[in-house]
C-alpha cells in the first residue's frame, strides 16, 4: 500500500499561490483604477 501523506500539502499549495497571484492583480488593478480616478475613492501606491 503507497502511502498519500505528503499529498494534501501540494494541494494547498496550489490554492494559495492561486489566490496569491490573483489578488495580487486585482489589488494592482483596484489601485490603477483609483489612482486615475475611475473609481470613486483614491487608494495610493504607497500608503502614507
């Protein structure tokens, strides 16, 4: 019988570099968009 212990801790993460690198882009794109004025609040770039 093939032991399956370490598997679960891959899979993880995969979900974590995922949501990692699509809340980064969001986050990025959220400050593009305030920074130009599209939307209505301003989020700077660096926070300060």
């Amino acid at each position: 019988m093939v032991s399956k212990r370490g598997q679960l801790g891959i899979i993880e993460f995969k979900y974590f570099m995922t949501g990692l690198f699509i809340g980064i882009i969001i986050a990025f794109v959220l400050v593009l968009l305030g920074t130009t004025g599209v939307l209505p609040f301003k989020i700077p770039w660096v926070c300060g």
